[in-house]
C-alpha cells in the first residue's frame, strides 16, 4: 500500500511540475496568472488531501490488525 501512495504521489510531483511554470514577470494581469495560481492551489490541496488519506488508511490498518490480534479463531 505505501509503495503504491509513493509512486502516486511521485507520479504527481512529475506531472505537476511539468505543467506548472511561471508566468512571465509575476504580472498578475497577464492572462496565465489566473490559470497557474489556480494549478499550484490545487497541488497544494492535493498535497493535503492525499496525506489526510494517507492517514486514515494508516489508522484503519492498525485498527484491524489490533482486532485480528485479540482474535482467536
């Protein structure tokens, strides 16, 4: 399962980073600013989302593998 979130997550970083540039100059009223800020937001939410995810998933295997030790079948 880890290996898998890495290499979604390193699939990510790559494709993200080939998309998003900076816009000439920083001007914001050029008419890529708009699209690129949007980008790196929604990588950064991205980010969050997957970790949050991540996480869960973490919690719900101990939780199962807690219940599979009290077990006695």
């Amino acid at each position: 399962m880890k290996s898998v979130f890495t290499t979604m997550l390193f699939s990510c970083f790559v494709v993200m980073s080939q998309i998003a540039q900076a816009h000439p100059g920083h001007d914001h009223s050029h008419w890529s600013s708009e699209p690129i800020h949007i980008l790196t937001m929604s990588a950064i939410g991205g980010l969050i989302v997957s970790g949050l995810i991540y996480k869960q998933c973490i919690r719900r295997r101990k939780k199962f593998e807690q219940k599979d030790i009290n077990h006695d079948a």
